[in-house]
C-alpha cells in the first residue's frame, strides 16, 4: 500500500476487501448473464416461422346466391379449428343454415357439421362455404375475413374487399 501525507500527517490508502469484490464480480456475472439470456430467446423467437395459410375467396353467387366460397391454397401448420371465417358487420352460418348464426365459424364447423373431428391440418384444395343467416342480410357490400387464432395469437389471414353485385 502506497502511503499519502495529507495535511501533515500520513494515512495508508485502503483497498475494497477482497471478499467484497469477489461478491461484485459474481453479481454482474449473473447479470450479465440474464441481459444476454434474454436477449438470445427474443432473437430465436423471431425467427420461428408464423404458421400461416394462404387462401382464396372465391365470389359464386352467380350459382348460388349469397354463398362464399373458400379455398385454401397452402396451409402451412395451420389446424382446422385455429382457421375461422366471417362477414364484417354481419353474422354467418353453415351454408345449410346449421350451425349459426355466428360472429365466424371455424373451418372444421363449417365442414363437419355434426361431426366433431379432431383438430386436423389443413390441406391445400381444402374448401368451406358459408353465408349470413338465412341469406339475411346479403352478402352484398360485406367484406369476407379469414383468421387465424390458435388461442395466443389472432391475426388476419386474408381480408376480401366488398362483394358487389352478382
């Protein structure tokens, strides 16, 4: 230890125990440790692939009045159950009239009226019909959504302008 003269009389210069430091460095160790922790299950997080579906509304009201078609092109790891259809501003049902009305109806109700089946992956080719209560109001004006919600995350998946007249 260095000794310093300080006004006249001298005092030994003091270092941090060496206890108190090895407390120190094992404290910003763990801290260190959680920021980069942390930081590495935010970055492999974002680079897990969204599940997701493509598909196509298809408009044939001209064959059958107040019907939407819905066909998926590609279903990515999308189940049936987390992919649901509707109507803005309007509830939906099946295309026979059952189950509904609804605010949307999932892919496997409007497939397998009757039936519950287990949650399946979609398929590409798969196709759902469906329309507003009774045909009631029309599908004219309203725009057809298609979500995703697998419980944790909801999003839209595809959103149809408005239907104009047949």
């Amino acid at each position: 230890m260095k000794s310093h003269r300080v006004g006249g009389t001298q005092k030994k210069a003091k270092a941090v125990s060496p206890v108190i430091g090895v407390i120190l460095m094992v404290a910003i160790t763990v801290i260190l440790a959680a920021v980069i922790g942390t930081t590495v299950v935010e970055l492999s997080d974002q680079n897990e692939p969204a599940e997701r579906a493509v598909v196509d509304v298809v408009d044939v009201r001209d064959k059958s009045p107040n019907e939407v078609q819905v066909n998926v092109i590609t279903a990515g790891n999308v189940r049936n159950d987390e992919l649901f259809l509707a109507f803005k501003g309007t509830r939906i049902q099946h295309e026979d009239g059952s189950p509904g009305p609804a605010d949307r109806l999932s892919w496997r109700e409007l497939n397998n009226y009757g039936t519950p089946p287990p949650s399946q992956r979609l398929s590409a080719g798969d196709t759902a019909w469906f329309e507003p209560p009774n045909s009631n109001p029309s599908v004219e004006g309203r725009e057809v959504v298609v979500i995703y919600d697998n419980g944790d995350t909801e999003s839209v998946v595809y959103e149809f302008g408005s239907l104009s007249e047949p």
